[in-house]
C-alpha cells in the first residue's frame, strides 16, 4: 500500500508516543512536525529522526502532507483540524474532538464538504483488551446486555502534570479529559447513546499545583471537576458513570463492566490497550480471566492513525471516526446540561457501532 504522509502538529507530552508509533507503522511516513513553540518542534524532530520541523502554517501549506495528526490543547483543536481541513489534508486530533459541540459541528461538516476523513482519539477500544470484551459480547458469553457501570476517579493532574492548567479550563476536567475513553469504548460494547442525565460540580474552586516545574502556583477551576452520570443507550442498556479529580485519597474500584443476562464482562482500563479481560458466568464461582483474542495489546496510540491511512488508500470508513467523536463530545456536554437544567438529555447525534477489528491481524497491517 502507497505510504500515507503524515505531519504532526503539536509536540508537547503526548507527541512522543505518536511519533514513535506512527513511525513503526509500514503504511505511515512522518513527514513533518510543527509547534506554535518552533525550538520544541525542532527538538521533537531531533529527537524522532523527522525530515522536517516548521511552523504549522509550513505544515499545513505542504502539499505532500496527506494527513495531519492535531496534538494541541483542546482550545485549540477545532481551529487546527478545520485549517488542516480547509488545507485539503484529512485529520486525526487528540481527544475531546473539540470544546463545544458547535466547534465539532463544524469540523464534521468541513470534512464533509471537502471529501476528507476526520479521527479522533481515542483509539484504544481497537486494542486486543476491548475488541476481545466485544468479540465476548458478540459471542453471547453474558447474554444480553442490561446495564454497565464505568468509574474514572482520581486526584487531578496537578499532582503530576507538568503544565496542569488546561485541565481545568472549560474543555478539561474529568469528562472531558477521561470520559472519552470511557464513553468511546461503551459505544464501541453497547452501541449509540439515547439520552443521559446526571450531576456535575466542581469541589474546589482552586487547586495547587505540586509537580514541577510550576510547584506552588494557584490554578483557578472553571469546569466541574466531579461529575455523576445516567446513560440510556439505544440497545436498551443503562450505563451509570463517575469521573472525578475530587478524590486525593484515590479509589478501589473497577473501571468498567457489562452485566448481562447470563454472566457479567469485566472490561480493562479503557486507557490502555490490553487487559485483562475477566467474565463471570451464571454457573461460576469466581471471575476468571480470558486470553486476548486480538493484537495490540500494547501502548498503540496511532492505531486509530493507521486505521485512517487505510481508510484512505481503500476508499472505506475509518473506526475512530468523527461521528463517533461527535457523538461523545455531544454525551459529555449532556451530563453537565442535564445537571445544570434538572432534567435529561436527550441526544441529538448518533453514530455507527464501529466495526470491529480482524482477527489475526499482523502487527502493522490492518486490512
């Protein structure tokens, strides 16, 4: 398969992992990488043996750059992915896909009119760990699906993070930082959101930072920082949802798991991309563990990058795609809707169950 180019905006903490996933995959050429910083792009490419570093301006106006990977905050993200759109280069951003759904509203429709393909992260439901929990699903192991419960509940990012801030400004917080991969790998289990409700404060009204470099500096909270959902899903499922950077004491408690009819389906952390995978049947005493049934199972960010390169090179639908993004990014504004209105959230959006991945797959080809 002709190679598809790629140039990388945005090379802050997690860039690293991209480029070095991407440049292991056959069917990826990492072109470029481009910062509003310019010394950072030109360290990153140093460092990732890269061609090329330049402005994103540079970036986007290259012509033999197919795909543009958008790494920047989440203020940022529509801006970056509609000029990369308008630039006539298909688009794969960092998670959420935008802040506000009007901004991936317009990145949708950007694409839509150019005849380009937009992804988002993440892509770790294509990793063995899921795509073996949907195989089991499929396989009938716990009959049907009636409910799922998911926790993301921890202590905040300005224990650890070295540039905390954004965390806390609208577009951040636990939904918005955690909750898609929570939400992106309960569709890909159970299918598209119906409605949601729930409730959603911040705790805090500022926060210290106690990792370095900015030890000791004041962050001033502007997003709910807890936030309790309901999910009515179109399968007929009732999901319950906790994110939280509230709790400094941390939390025992598992991440997510199906229950169903004839069994209950332990799911491994959605930010990961292996197990393990653990199922309970009506007859058995005890959980036990599955072998993974798919590939991937290691730190494979990009995945849903390679998946788009062959979407593109075989003219089909990309599984990280932007309508499932879209459809997530719609869910999260509903929690806080729901809880600032006292009522539900019925969703506007759907999105296509994404296709699950082949089995036998060899590592670095997908189709």
């Amino acid at each position: 398969m002709e190679k598809v180019r790629v140039g990388i905006i945005g090379c802050g903490k997690i860039s690293g992992i991209y480029f070095k996933n991407c440049k292991s995959f056959q069917a990826l050429e990492v072109a470029a990488c481009a910062d509003l910083n310019l010394a950072r792009a030109e360290a990153s490419a140093e460092e990732h043996g890269i061609p090329k570093a330049c402005s994103v301006q540079e970036l986007l106006a290259d012509p033999d750059i197919d795909l543009v990977i958008n790494l920047t905050i989440p203020a940022a993200h529509a801006e970056v992915c509609i000029q990369a759109l308008e630039a006539g280069k298909h688009v794969y951003v960092e998670k959420p896909l935008a802040v506000t759904r009007e901004e991936g509203q317009r990145i949708l429709a950007t694409a839509q009119s150019k005849g380009l393909l937009v992804g988002s992260a993440p892509d770790t439901f294509l990793g063995g760990g899921i795509q073996t929990c949907i195989k089991l699903i499929q396989d009938g192991w716990i009959g049907t699906p009636v409910a799922a419960s998911a926790f993301m509940i921890g202590r905040g990012h300005e224990h650890w993070h070295p540039d905390p801030e954004f965390y806390y400004a609208p577009g951040g917080g636990p939904m918005f930082d955690m909750g898609p991969y929570y939400l992106t790998a309960l569709v890909a289990l159970l299918g598209p959101i119906q409605r949601v409700t729930g409730s959603a404060k911040a705790s805090y009204s500022e926060r210290t930072i106690t990792s370095q470099p900015k030890f000791g500096q004041k962050i001033k909270v502007e997003t709910p920082t807890h936030v309790a959902g309901v999910i009515d899903f179109h399968s007929g499922a009732i999901g319950t949802i906790i994110t939280s950077f509230d709790a400094f004491g941390g939390a025992q408690v598992p991440r997510i798991e199906i229950y169903g009819s004839e069994g209950t389906l332990s799911v491994p952390d959605p930010n990961t991309f292996g197990g393990p995978v653990l199922v309970r049947r009506l007859d058995a005493k005890e959980f036990s563990e599955i072998p993974l049934m798919f590939g991937y199972a290691d730190n494979s960010r990009g995945l849903g990058v390679l998946d788009m390169a062959y979407a593109i090179r075989n003219k089909r639908i990309n599984r990280a795609n932007g309508e499932l993004a879209y459809h997530v990014l719609e869910a999260m504004h509903g929690f806080h809707d729901a809880s600032r209105e006292g009522k539900h959230y019925v969703m506007h959006s759907s999105c296509e169950k994404p296709k699950p991945m082949p089995s036998g797959l060899v590592k670095g080809v997908l189709d």
